[in-house]
C-alpha cells in the first residue's frame, strides 16, 4: 500500500524521469516516480541475438511486453494496421527502469549551436515546422555539463564540436583499428574527425569500473556495469535520499484533473505486488517523462470536460512533428582485417557535415558502428549479390565480417505537423487503456539530407581503401523509433508551442513535460545527452519555482 500523497508524480523512469527524480528528491521533495516496466538488472536481461532492443526481428529485451501493448500504423496510402513492440512500424524505445538508457549504445553527444537556430539558419521548408528553439546552446551550456559528470561521459576534449567550459570527465575509449584507418582517411580528405563521447567509462568511475571492451553494448544491459544509464547513476540517487517511491510495473492511465480543470495527480495500474490495482495518488506537480511518444498519448487520454482536446493540446500541438534520426550510411569491404572485436566498437566521428552543406538543410555527424551481431551484419550489411543461404553465404560471412566497416549517422530531421501520434478511437493496451496511432511521414528535405550523408559516408569509405562499397536506398517513411522526440516541442508562444523554456506546459502551473518530446529539432547527433541536459534545466527550473 502506498502512501497517496507526493510533492511530484514522475511519470517515466528512463534518462529525463530519472535524472529529474533524483534532482527534485535531493531538493527535499517527495517524490513518486513510476514505470510501466520492469527493474532488471543485467543477469535478467536477455543476450538473446534475435530478441533484443538492437535487432528486434523476434522480440525485444527491455520491454514493452509483446502482447497487450499494441500501436496503429497509417501508412501514406492510408492503409491502417496494428502493430506490436518489435515491429519497425511501432517506433520502439524500450520500458524498463532506465528506459532507453538501460540498453543503449552511449553515445553522448551536445548539439551544436546552429541546431537550436534551424529556422532562423535555413529559413523554413515548405510543408514543414522547421522552428528555432525558445533556448540557445549557451542556455544549456551549464547543463550539458552537469550531464556529462553527473551521468559520466568520456571524450575527446581537443575534438569536441560545440563550444565548452569544462572537459569531460574521462578520457576517450582505447584506440581501435577502425579508428586508425578512418581518422587518417578522413585526413586525407582534409575532414577533422573526433572520438565519439560515450556515456561509458574509460576510467573508474563513481565507484564502477571502466568499459572490459566485451562489446555487449547497444541493446543489452552492460555485464561490467560501466555503461552509464539512469539506472545506475541518477535513480539509485533518488532513491538514495528516502524521499523517492519507485514503482516498476506501473502503467500511468490518465492525469487527473479537479472539477477547475486543475492538475491534482494521477490515475495508474500496478501489479507489482501481485493483484492488478488501480490507485489515484495525489500531488502538487505532475511531470510527464513517457518518451515522446507515450507522453503525447497520455496527455491525450487525460482529456475531461476542461481540457476536451486533452491536457496541453489547446493549441492542437500535443502529439505533432514526430520525428527521429533517418540513419544513412555505408558498409566498406576491405582487403585487410578491419576488426578488432573490442566493445563499444564506435570509436571514430566527424562533424564535418553537420552544418554549412551547400543547397542542404543541416547534415549529420557520421560515426562507424557498433560492434555487428552476425544477424545484423546479415542483415543490414549484406551485398545483394551474395547468396543469403548455404555454403557461399557461410564462407562470406566468414571471410568477410572481420573485414568491413559500417558508417553512419543521424541526419538532423525537417519536422512534419502531419507526422504525428494521436489516439486510436479503437484499439486499446491490456489495461483497456486507447493507444497510439501514428500517422504521417517524415519531410522531403529529410530524405535529400540523407542522401547528401549516404554518399559522405561512401567517400569516406572509399578513401579509407574500401574494395567493394554498398549502401541501401532513401525512402520517405515516418520517423521516430529510438531516437523520437518533438511531440510536446518547446516555445515562448503557446500558440505554437506545448510548453514554455522549461517544461512547463502552458495553462497549466505545476504540469511539466520532460523527456525527448520537448525537442524543437532533434539536431544531427544521437539525442539522450541534450535530453539528460534539458532534465537538469528543467528540474532547477522547477525548484525555483517551489
Ligand atoms: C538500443 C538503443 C540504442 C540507443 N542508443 C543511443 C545512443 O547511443 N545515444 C543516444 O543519444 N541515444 C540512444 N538511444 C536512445 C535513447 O535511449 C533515448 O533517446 C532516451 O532514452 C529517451 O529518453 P526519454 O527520457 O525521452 O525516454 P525513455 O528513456 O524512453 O523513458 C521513458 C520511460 O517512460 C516509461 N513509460 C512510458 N509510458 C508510461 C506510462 N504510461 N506509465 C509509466 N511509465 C511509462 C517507459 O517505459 C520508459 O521507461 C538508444 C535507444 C535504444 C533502445
């Protein structure tokens, strides 16, 4: 039985409810944080190669649950489907304590200053909602920071992209072979390339130990711990205080509302301890850290007769310009081993192309992977002129998977107002709770962008001494998927906006949203360190208002 009464309902233990819970706790506040998955630790974590959060062909490993949990998908033509978690179409991130950060690859990137200026930069598509964010770079300067030693990142502090103060805390990862070859690859092209900064530790840190290099990354959970994720750092921090409830397994209904239209707490299932329950806790804030996807539907399915469009969604923004990281990229063969074997597998970027491409809005940082699974390899990194099965794929597998390499990167997204998550007036979850819909397709831009980046990664390939290059095509699709964001974007104007600067969802003054949904753009590089910074941001904002 829990007590019913909280300072801060936190709905969403993944990088921005932990790292928010933690701060609020530390602050003195009371503080209920629920997950609708599961606490698991890494020995319960599948390391099955075919059902995990990396190659999700079969199943996932992070959750949610296969069954009970289903989505709508509207393809372009209109055609409608429902969807489970594993498929590509359900756009995925995981649930779990830690969210996405439990199985996470780690790349911990900052934005760079232009990506919070798109609009004012390149102007605005047509079609799109390419907007500026209310915040600079410089506002969130201080708390990337706070993110990089709080959560632990290592990094290249000569080759950083954005402007900084103060140096990571760890140095980068070891060298690799790869690393090698493509940084003297891309010095002849005259491009500046850089370690990737990683929220994995090259050092001891806060009491773990440095990366075993075993490879077991982007995924699955980290067998020697020295992955970074809210699950370790920020949320045994809250919890460390005696002021924060954790509850696993609990699925947030709605937000209630009083008969004035106020904020007062919110409804959710557990069954955590056994019988399923249905418990209404109060509190004085709310704030909504789902990931964006599930944000935008819980805000949706708290509509009443003061918030008829749902709670937010005054302005008809809550659930709109969904968008991801389309991924372009390149797999290399090569005459020589290329290939080490040593985790995290990444190691070597560029930021070359990020911003000032000719006729491009934006661009994207380009990194090698993440050590393969034989499956992925198989099945993203397979010419198509090579047998899939029997003897002569056995023997190219053998001979070849030590010998290519695979560049790619996360192409900063033109977003859509029709790339959207609404609520299916159907289907509905295992708690007979509506679900999401998801409907639209990213921008036109978004796909030129991606071309732009496919043949960087072909160049740097070939001047690395590829023999043989392929890459795959660039379709127009909805995004969203791991990388999601934008469906509660942040502005001054609530007209346009969700949210103000800090979360804060207008009309309302203790409703918060923070997680990736407050993404006005979602820049050209891997999202969770701007979604970690903006937890900080948001949460001192917060506590000065208190
Ligand atoms: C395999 C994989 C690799 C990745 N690699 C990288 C990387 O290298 N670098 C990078 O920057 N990003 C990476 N990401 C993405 C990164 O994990 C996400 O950007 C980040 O976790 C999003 O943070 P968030 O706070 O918005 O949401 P999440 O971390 O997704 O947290 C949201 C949490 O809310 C819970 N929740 C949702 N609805 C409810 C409800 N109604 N009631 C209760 N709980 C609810 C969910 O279960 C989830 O745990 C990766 C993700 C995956 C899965």
């Amino acid at each position: 039985m829990i007590d019913s009464n909280f300072d801060v309902i936190i709905i969403g233990a993944g990088a921005a409810g932990g790292t928010t819970a933690a701060l609020l706790a530390e602050a003195g506040l009371r503080v209920l944080l629920l997950e609708r998955g599961k606490k698991v630790v890494w020995p319960n974590v599948s390391r099955d190669h075919l059902r995990n959060q990396r190659f999700a062909r079969y199943g996932h490993n992070a959750g949610p649950e296969i069954d009970g949990n289903p989505r709508v998908f509207v393809d372009p033509m209109g055609n409608e489907r429902v969807v489970r978690p594993f498929e590509g179409a359900y756009s995925n991130n995981a649930a779990a304590v830690g969210g996405g950060t439990l199985v996470y690859g780690a790349q911990a990137w900052r934005f760079m200053p232009q990506d919070f200026r798109m609009a004012s930069t390149y102007g605005v598509p047509s079609g799109s909602s390419l907007a500026d964010w209310p915040i600079s770079y410089q506002d969130l300067e201080p708390d990337y920071e706070k993110a990089e030693w709080q959560i632990g990142v290592s990094g290249d502090n000569a080759g950083s992209a954005s402007p900084r103060r103060r140096d990571y805390p760890m140095p980068p990862l070891p060298d690799t072979i790869q690393r090698r070859m493509l940084r003297e690859a891309a010095g002849q092209l005259g491009w500046s390339s850089l370690c990737p900064p990683m929220a994995i530790n090259s050092t001891l840190y806060n009491g773990r130990p440095p990366c075993a290099k075993c490879g077991s990354c982007v995924g699955f959970a980290c067998p020697s711990n020295s992955k970074n994720g809210t699950q370790n750092t920020m949320i045994p921090r809250a919890l460390k205080t005696g002021v924060c409830t954790l509850i696993s397994e609990a699925m947030a209904h709605r937000i209630d509302t009083d008969d004035r239209g106020k904020v007062i707490g919110v409804t959710f299932f557990t069954s955590e301890s056994g019988a399923p329950q249905r418990i209404s806790a109060r509190s004085r804030f709310v704030v909504v850290s789902c990931g964006a996807i599930e944000s935008a539907r819980l805000l949706l399915n708290s509509a009443s007769s003061h918030h008829p469009r749902g709670l937010g969604n005054e302005s008809d923004h809550v659930g709109r310009h969904l968008q991801g990281h389309y991924y372009p990229g390149a797999t290399g063969f090569f005459a020589e081993k290329t290939y080490d074997g040593d985790g995290p597998g990444v190691s070597i970027a560029t930021c070359q192309f990020n911003h000032g491409n000719p006729g491009v809005i934006g661009g994207a940082m380009l990194a090698n992977e993440f050590v393969k699974l034989p499956i992925h390899f198989w099945h993203t990194s397979w010419p198509p002129n090579v047998p899939r099965w029997g003897l002569e794929a056995k023997h190219f597998m053998r001979d070849n998977y030590g010998r290519t390499i695979h560049i790619q990167g996360p192409v900063q997204e033109i977003p859509s107002p029709e790339s959207r998550v609404t609520i299916d007036p159907k289907v509905r979850d295992r708690w007979d709770i509506p679900v999401v819909r998801l409907s639209g397709t990213a921008h036109p831009e978004t796909v030129r962008t991606a071309l732009f980046m496919r043949d960087k990664a072909e160049q740097w390939m070939r001047s690395a001494g590829a023999v043989h290059i392929h890459s795959g095509g660039v379709g127009l699709y909805l995004s969203g998927g791991q990388h999601q964001a934008g469906t509660c974007r942040m502005g001054n104007d609530p007209k346009n906006s969700v949210t103000d600067s800090w979360g804060r969802v207008h009309a309302h003054d203790n409703l918060f949203v923070i997680d990736g949904s407050l993404h006005v753009t979602n820049g050209g590089f891997n999202p969770v360190l701007t979604i970690y910074a903006l937890a900080f941001r948001c949460a001192q904002g917060m506590i000065q208002r208190l």
